[in-house]
C-alpha cells in the first residue's frame, strides 16, 4: 500500500495542481505524505522542509535536471530550504527556461501554422506546451502524442536547454536539502550507467510509473525494478518512489509505510 508519493508537480512547474488542492487529492488518494518537487523550481508557498497541511505531512522538494558523465539526469532534493547557492542555481535554470519556452513555442507554431494558447512564463515545462497544442489543434487529443511528434528529445520542435553539472548541483542540494536522490533511473538510455552516479547520493526512485502511464517507459532492454532496489541496498541508499504527477491522479507509486518510515527519519535528520 503506497502512503507517500514524493514526486508530485504543481502549477508552480508544469502541473496541473494547485498547492492548495494537494492535500486533499492526497487523503483521497489514501496518501499520509506527499513531496512537492517542482522542476527547477522551489515552490514559494512552502516555508518550510517539512510542514503538516490539512492531515497530510508535506515535504518542500525540487527535481532539477543536470548533465553528467553519463548524460543528463534528474535529482531529487527532499527537505529543502532556500539557500543563496540553490535560489542562485535555480534563477539562472529559470531564465534558461522562459527563453527555451519562447523558443518551443515559436517552433511549434510555425510547425503547426497556427498559434498555440501558451506564455513562455516561469517554471514553464514542455507538459504546458503539450496541453496548449491539445486545447489548439483537433490533429493531436493527448499530450503523448504531442512529444512524440513535436517536442521530444527526437522531435522537429525540440530546444536544448542549459543546466548545471551533476557534481555542482549535488553540492547545492546537498548543502539544502536533508535528502538528494536520482530519480527515475530506468527512464535514461544507459540505466546501469546512470545508477553509478546513485552510489554518491542519499537515495534513488525505485518506485515510479515506467509503464507508460507517465509516456515514459523503461529503456529498451534495459534493467528492471528489482535491479534499482539491489543498488539501493549495496550503497545503503534510501528507497524514494512518487507517481511523477503532472495532473490530478497521486498515489500511483510511492513508499510503502515501512520505507516512509526510513525516509522520514533521514529528513528529521
């Protein structure tokens, strides 16, 4: 049974969630826990790395995109605060951002031949733009086929965006959050590579939506589940797991109680 989902989105990103709305689409979800972690962003209506609202135990979190070795990956910071290195690191990803939204949109504009109802504003993400091309135009009805067509890493309208390196960004978050894992490690083109990095993190996502659900399937041949977790517990790592919710739906993956536990106890740390 899932009682914590520590990867939710929210409209402060590329979510459909309002903060507000979190708590109680988590006790709907039959959810003690949630972590909202943003992309490349902190989330300005939370205070504090760990607050209680309306019965539901909320952690400030952050997911930020980085380049390594191995290529680029996400990072999960649990129990954030806003230090000057990460409110600096996340500025500059930002502003990054607001000029690859333009650019997106402008592409997939003049793809399209018509204009899409989206701002390239802050904390804007290609989700937003997907759902503008849905609302637009009657040739696409889901966002997945909207990234499969236009705006995915292989698609006619995809920006490259700048980001910091691994090794910096695992010093900011380390310096601000209690905890800093990969995410979603089967979701890159070398999982096992990727996993090496975990090996120098506190945590790794184990439990995550790879079925699709999130159009984000595991890498072809690659590893499994049951792999993630043996690396888990070789390097000792903490098990974090969220369904990466971008719309309405929590609880789909996330922590069993036994792993909330171990969790919640690193972030009291």
């Amino acid at each position: 049974m899932v009682v914590a989902d520590l990867h939710v989105h929210t409209t402060n990103s590329d979510g459909t969630l309002e903060l507000a709305e979190v708590p109680a689409v988590a006790r709907r979800a039959g959810l003690d826990a949630v972590a909202v972690t943003d992309h490349d962003r902190l989330h300005p209506g939370i205070d504090r790395p760990v607050s209680e609202r309306d019965g539901v135990t909320l952690v400030h979190g952050i997911e930020l995109r980085v380049e390594s070795d191995v290529g680029r990956v996400d990072l999960l910071g649990y129990g954030a605060r806003p230090t000057d290195a990460l409110t600096g690191t996340v500025e500059r990803v930002q502003r990054d951002r607001v000029e690859r939204g333009r650019a997106i949109i402008d592409a997939v504009e003049a793809h399209l031949g018509h204009e899409v109802p989206v701002e390239p504003e802050r904390g804007i993400g290609r989700p937003d733009v997907a759902r503008a091309v849905v609302a637009s135009d009657p040739a696409y009805d889901d966002v997945g086929s909207v990234f499969d067509d236009l705006i995915g890493e292989n698609g006619p309208c995809y920006v490259r965006r700048r980001v910091p390196s691994f090794e910096r960004a695992r010093e900011v978050l380390g310096e601000a959050c209690a905890v800093v894992g990969l995410a979603h490690p089967l979701r890159y083109p070398d999982p096992g590579a990727a996993l090496e990095l975990a090996a120098d993190l506190d945590a790794v996502e184990v439990h995550y939506p790879y079925d699709g659900s999130r159009g984000h399937t595991a890498a072809t041949g690659a590893l499994d589940t049951g792999d993630v977790a043996a690396v888990a517990d070789e390097h000792d790592l903490l098990v974090t797991g969220g369904s990466d919710a971008h719309e309405r739906d929590l609880g789909g993956e996330g922590l069993s109680a036994d792993e909330h536990e171990r969790f919640a106890a690193a972030l009291d740390r």
